[in-house]
C-alpha cells in the first residue's frame, strides 16, 4: 500500500508540474485527495493534461488567471 501511496504522491507531482503552466508560479493540490482519488484517475488526468499542454493560447491563459486565488 505504501507503494501505491508514493506512486500517487509522485503522479499528484507531476500533475501539479502540468497545472503551473506560468514558470514563475507553482500550482499545488492538497496531498488529501489522494485518499479519493484512485491511481487510474490520477493517471487519467496526468494523460489529459499531457494532451492539452502547448495548446494554450495567450487568450486562455489571461482567461484562466482570474480564477487564480490571490495569496
């Protein structure tokens, strides 16, 4: 189990990498929901992330900043 646990800790990683699409910004996820989330479905968004990376246009990522929480 613990395993598991560490593979779905380093996916979570990896996922948060995708997320921070501004280099100066670190997106993070509460490490909680791993105990939600199967490794199937953290991989599944890994992929989908994987898959729409690069495809952001400048318009999408001014869009996307509003909803960004203010420290």
């Amino acid at each position: 189990m613990k395993t598991k646990n560490r593979t779905k800790e380093s996916l979570l990683k990896e996922i948060e990498l995708l997320l921070s699409y501004n280099p100066n910004e670190i997106t993070t996820i509460n490490p909680n929901y791993l105990e939600y989330l199967e490794f199937e479905d953290l991989e599944s968004i890994k992929n989908s992330l994987i898959k729409k990376v690069g495809t952001l246009k400048k318009e999408d990522i001014e869009w996307l900043q509003q909803f960004k929480k203010e420290s």
